[in-house]
C-alpha cells in the first residue's frame, strides 16, 4: 500500500522517524516521503545518510513545528499515510515546563488530525506510550489526552475519507534518553544508580516498533488502538547484563515515575480483544458489542477474542521476561 503513495512523518528526525524511513524506503517504492520537523541541524544530518541520498528524488524536509497548524497543513499537501512520532517526551523537563508539553502534545496533535482531515489523507497513525495509560505524570497525561484527540477525529472527518488509529507500546530497547545507553555510559565508572529494585518495564527493539506500526497501518480500520504483546525486564537484571561488576546504589523513585508500567488497563478491558501478537483497545464512544463484531467481521474471527473483564496489561504481571542472557544479546545488537 506504500508504493507510489507520499508518507509523511512528523518527528522526522527522531529516533523512530528516523528509523521508520529508512525502512519504507528498504521495503517499498514511495512516491514521496516528507521529513517534518524542527530541528534544522537533524535534517542536515539526515541528508547526509547514504541511503537518504539515494532517493533524493522523492525525499523533502519540511523545517516545521506540529504546533503551527498553517505549515503543518501546507506540508500535508497531497500526502496519503502520516506517522505521527512528534512529541515532547522527557519525564521530568516536562514536570517542571507543563505548558509547553500541553502545547506540544496536546495541541499539536489537534492540529496534526485537523490539518489530516482537510488534506484528505488516507490513514493517519499517531504513536502512543505505556505511560499514557493510567498516568501519573504530565508526559502521559498529555498523551493519554494525544490519543483520544486522534480516536475522536475519526468522528469529525464528514466526507473525507481519512481514518485515525493509534499504536501503543512501551519503552524503545535502546533509544535515546533510556535506561540501556545510560546503563552502559556509567559501567566504566563500576556504579550504577537504580531508582527501586523492584521496577519492571515493557521493551520493544526499534525495529519490531516499526514492524508493528507498519502492520497496524496495513490492517487499521480507523479508531483501534494497537497493542503489541512485547516482553517485559527487571530493571536489577538489566544493570547485571549491562555491568555486572558494578556497585548497585539505590535512588528511590523519581517524581511522576512508576515502579511498574500498564498497557491496557482494567478499564480498558472492557472494550479490548486479544490477537495472538497484539490486543486492539476498541473506542467507547460507540457500542461496545458493534465495535467488537466490526473487527471480528473483518477478519478470520478465530483470530481474535473478547478479554476477560478483570483483565490488565502491566510489566510486572507480564507472562514473557527478559532474563539476564537475553539482555545482554540485546544490549549488543542495539547499543
């Protein structure tokens, strides 16, 4: 679906933006791929990627910011699929700087379904995080109400023809400003600070993350929110894997942090089914019981199944662990 159509990618530049280009333009044969963002140095360093160069032809960057609607309207100009990725997302600057995560992450995701709909782009995909489920801290408040802005705008596209869904997953295995690199940074220095030993996190490689949004904008009907079912890790046995000779000292949480992260919630077990790879998290603005028979209508039903109502999707109750082993292979092929 991706040959000969135009994709645009907010966050263009960012660790998944990034990533996720460079994959269609492996997989694929894209009329155009639109690089939007507003970093202007990411972009030059962008250009200078060999396989970048060698679809130079088809590739434009777009100096922008999701929070100015007039030019995020003028770069979705004849574009058929968005990723959207851009996002303020660093817990605590935004603790301390609120208004402008709202203005990021909430408004600018406003602006980003509004100018879709007047585009008339196809499919429209905005990535989501486990910290937006149940949140605790501004970042996942700001992006649990990211996510309802996007579900809702399938209500409001009238005529057009675009649909809205969003993909949810947890932390990215090794990506910018996570606890693997910082893990690694600190292992010559034989100390490594631990908020609580008890903490768990949902993982995913960055190109499983991509896999999965790839699949979800081939399937999506417009209002799921896809979950990936993806392995958990003990943060005590991510610090063994990474420097197991290090001193282990003991920070306490952080404000706005948790000791384990949620995916889908008991609440949302309500309206969740269950594929063999991935849960799909219905939207409640209509019948529970239409929504679950529209997808199961459209797909082999055996495929999927209603989840128990008691059901929830957290890092600690996770059925897959990462041990000590797999962490370390891990660690290797991503840092």
């Amino acid at each position: 679906m991706l040959n000969d159509s135009s994709i645009l990618v907010t966050g263009g530049t960012g660790s998944f933006g990034q990533a996720f280009i460079e994959a269609v333009l492996k997989k694929y044969s894209p009329k155009k791929v639109i690089v939007y963002s507003r970093d202007e140095w990411k972009q030059a360093e962008m250009r200078n990627i060999r396989l970048l160069q060698e679809n130079e032809q088809i590739m434009r960057y777009f100096i922008g910011d999701i929070r100015d609607k007039e030019r995020i309207k003028m770069a979705m100009y004849g574009v058929d699929y968005v990723i959207h990725s851009a996002a303020l997302k660093q817990v605590p600057a935004l603790e301390y700087n609120p208004f402008e995560a709202i203005k990021t992450n909430i408004l600018g995701t406003q602006n980003v379904v509004e100018a879709s709909i007047g585009a008339n782009v196809k499919n429209v995909i905005a990535l989501s995080t486990d910290k937006a489920a149940a949140p605790i801290n501004l970042y996942g408040a700001t992006k649990l109400a990211a996510d309802k802005l996007v579900i809702a705008g399938n209500n409001i596209v009238g005529r057009h023809q675009t649909k809205f869904s969003v993909v949810r997953y947890g932390n990215v295995f090794g990506s910018r400003g996570s606890v693997a690199p910082l893990f690694k940074s600190l292992k010559e220095s034989g100390q490594i600070p631990i908020t609580d030993p008890r903490m768990t996190r949902f993982s995913i490689t960055l190109d499983q993350g991509i896999e999965f949004v790839l699949a979800c904008l081939r399937k999506m009907m417009g209002g799921e929110l896809f979950v990936p079912k993806i392995p958990s890790f003990r943060i005590l046995d991510l610090a063994e894997a990474i420097a197991p000779d290090a001193e282990i000292t003991f920070k306490g949480i952080r404000p706005g942090e948790k000791l384990h992260e949620e995916m889908i919630t008991k609440t949302d077990a309500m309206t969740t089914i269950e594929h063999s790879d991935h849960f799909i998290v219905l939207p409640s603005l209509t019948s529970e019981e239409n929504n679950i028979k529209k997808i199961l209508d459209s797909n082999n039903s055996q495929e999927y199944r209603k989840c128990e109502e008691q059901f929830y999707y957290s890092s600690d109750t996770n059925p897959v662990f990462l041990d000590v082993p797999r962490l370390r292979e891990l660690v290797k092929s991503c840092l």
